[in-house]
C-alpha cells in the first residue's frame, strides 16, 4: 500500500497496532489469552470435553459462530462504503453469491431419486469441499492479519515479507494443520478419501515421528519468521505476539492429547479475529443520501458496538437452524442447550434439506466475500475499509486514480 502512497506513511502509520494494545490484544491477538485460558480450564481432565471448557465453548459459539459467517456479506451488502464496489463489480460481488447459493439449493431440495447420488452422499461430497476450502479460508485470514500488521509497519510495499508472510500463514496456518487433522483422524469423512490414499496402520505406526518432524518444521519456521522481524526496518511487536500465537496454536494441534482442545482453541481464534476486524471496517462510512434502511444500516455501521452486536445477536437467533448442518458427523448440539425442543424439532422437521443447503451455501458465499472485501491490493478496496485503515474518508468516483482515495 505504501507503493502507492509514500509521502503520506509517516503520518499515516503512527502505530504498528490495528486500534491499540488493548483492541488488537482482545481481537486480533485473542490467541494469547485464549490459549491459556482453554489449557487451564481443561487441566485435570482426561477430557476437556467434560471440563469448564465446555461451556466456554458453548459461549464462544453461540456469541461468534454464525455471526462471524454473516459478517463478509454485512460489509459487501449493508454498508455505504462498500457500496461503489457493489454497483461496479457486480459479478464477484452479486452475480457469484448467487450462483453458489442457488447451487446449493439445486443439490440438496431434490429427492434420492432425483440424481444418480443420494442426498446423503451429495452431503458427503460437499462437506469434503467445504473441508479443503475453510482449512484455506483459515490461512488466508492468518496472512491478511500479518498483512495488515506489516501494513502498519510501513513495509507493505516489501515483496520479501510479504513472500514470507504468505509461505509461514500456508505453510503452517494450513499445511500443518491438515496433517494435524489427518492425524487425529478429524478431517470430514477422511475414511473415504484421506486413507484411501494413505495407509492406515502405516500412519499410526509413523505417527509419533511424523508428529515430531512437523513440531521441528513448526519450529524452524517461527524461529525465521522472529529472525526476519527482528532484522525489518521498523520492527512490529504485533507481528510478533501474532507469529507466535499461530505458531502455540499449531503445537497444541500437534499434540494427541485432545481433538476437542485443539477445535476449541483453532476455531474460536477464526471467529473472534474476523468479528472484530468487520465491526470496524465500515465505521467511517459516508453518510446516505437517501433511504431510511440505509439510514439505519449507517447508524449501526458508524457504531462499532452496535455493530457487533448484530453479529452477536444474529449468531444466537440462528445457531440452532445452522446447526442442523454442522453436527453431521455427530457432536455436541449447543442449540439444544439454548433452544430446547426447538433446536431438536429442526434435525427431525421436513425444513432439514433447505437448511442443509443454506448451511452449505452461507458458508461457500462467506468464503467467496470475505476475499472480496478484504482485498486490500485493490485501492477501491481500501477506500471501502479505511474505517480499518484509519484514515479519514471520503467515498471517491472508483475511476479516480489511486492518490485521491481516502483523503
């Protein structure tokens, strides 16, 4: 970003935090309180399942969850500021969403006998997918926080950092984290691919030395990534608390000690970090010209607390109807505990085909979004988020050139 801007970095950057240490400690750094809290929570249980952890989890859930999920289409279709990017890139922004959900639709509502494959079987083959694309969708968000924080570095313009923010977020956000899962046998439906590519017995037999070199690859990978920062130009604490965050993340995954332990700890970070990132994202919007729900839809946005508490509220309201797609495997049903026999009329109502769907489809249509309006390399983009950026705003035509955004 700082290719585009040099003259206005010094003033812009005045801090290598996003909104402070205290903000970014609670949102975008929340793996460093929540590791601990999660290891001291379950210790002394052989099963951290039935520990104090449990209801952690059921809070987090019910509080982030769904919320976190609706948040890229919030910004891509309640806000002013993104607006322009609606109007002007209607096929990443409408037309797509569209497509994926109405997809969606068309594969689970039809009976058994309307496809050569059972609803069942259709279920297995779209969870598969949704699998590989949230373990990518996962490291993706890990390089854009260490994106926005070399941003705030004054090093947004280094191809080198970049690179190497992108191997260590892939690498071990998402490489050694899919070998975790294929570890503790968690990947969806992973007796129908991943073993029948691998054998079985030779993976439980190797699993300890496996386990091992990844934990030195975790390792020597952090141990660079340090080196790198401490060697920057302009050295950013945040980076660093963020590096090894991920890095504590990855070990516990690592460890054999508990699936739902590391579950805990890996999703619940991914949630936190992109509801607070989107509460503040569209906070110095323009006001609107016109329109009484947009009125209100800029009350809310210009608020970052009221902000998230749509998400929050939204993410209680429709845990139990997203649920009946989450648990397919089995699991804990937090809804239940909320909801009661509400929760359990939906897994047995004949809404369950059409709730399958929309599972499916919110969740591909927020993976597809969330790229599109955290797309910071394009500088409408950056215009549209500078509520993030901090940087006083003034929506421009999208035509201008790049040195009148945002000024």
């Amino acid at each position: 970003m700082d290719a585009f801007f040099p003259a206005e970095s010094a003033a812009r950057h005045s801090s290598t935090w996003v909104r402070g240490p205290v903000w970014d400690g609670v949102w975008m750094l929340n793996a460093l309180w929540l590791l601990p809290l999660v290891l001291w929570l379950a210790h002394r249980y052989s099963d951290p399942e039935s520990s104090p952890l449990d209801v952690l989890y059921l809070g987090l859930t019910a509080l982030f969850w769904i919320g976190h999920r609706l948040c890229s289409t919030w910004l891509a279709y309640c806000t002013e500021a993104y607006r322009p990017l609606l109007r002007n890139e209607p096929v990443r922004f409408v037309i797509l969403p569209l497509l994926v959900t109405i997809t969606c639709f068309a594969v689970f509502l039809p009976a058994d006998a309307a496809f050569p494959w059972t609803r069942e079987e259709r279920v297995v083959g779209m969870a598969i997918l949704d699998y590989a694309l949230v373990t990518y969708h996962f490291a993706a968000q890990h390089f854009g926080a260490l994106s926005l924080y070399r941003m705030r570095a004054e090093r947004a313009g280094c191809a080198h950092a970049r690179r190497l923010d992108r191997i260590f977020a892939l690498g071990v956000g998402g490489a050694l984290v899919f070998l975790a899962d294929i570890l503790a046998g968690s990947v969806a439906y992973q007796d129908l691919w991943i073993d029948r590519w691998l054998v079985p017995a030779w993976l439980a037999s190797k699993q300890g030395g496996i386990r091992e070199a990844a934990m030195l690859v975790l390792l020597v990978a952090t141990a660079l990534m340090l080196v790198a920062e401490a060697r920057a130009p302009r050295r950013s604490l945040p980076r660093v608390l963020y590096i090894l965050g991920l890095a504590a993340m990855v070990a516990v995954a690592l460890q054999p000690r508990s699936l739902f332990l590391y579950l805990m700890i890996w999703t619940s970070q991914h949630w936190i970090l992109a509801t607070g990132l989107a509460s503040q994202t569209p906070s110095r919007e323009p006001a609107p010209a016109r329109g009484t729900v947009r009125r209100v839809f800029h009350a809310l946005n210009a608020r970052p607390w009221a902000i998230l508490l749509v998400f929050v509220g939204s993410s209680i309201l429709l845990l139990p109807f997203f649920e009946v797609e989450a648990n397919r495997q089995g699991g804990t049903y937090y809804g239940d505990r909320i909801f009661g026999a509400v929760a359990e009329g939906l897994r047995t109502s004949s809404l369950v085909p059409a709730l399958i769907a929309a599972g499916f489809a919110t969740g591909f249509v927020h993976y597809l979004l969330d790229r599109s309006v955290y797309r910071m390399s394009d500088p409408r983009v950056r215009s549209a988020a500078c509520g993030l950026l901090e940087r006083p705003c003034k929506l421009r035509a999208l035509l201008h050139p790049p040195t009148d955004y945002c000024r």
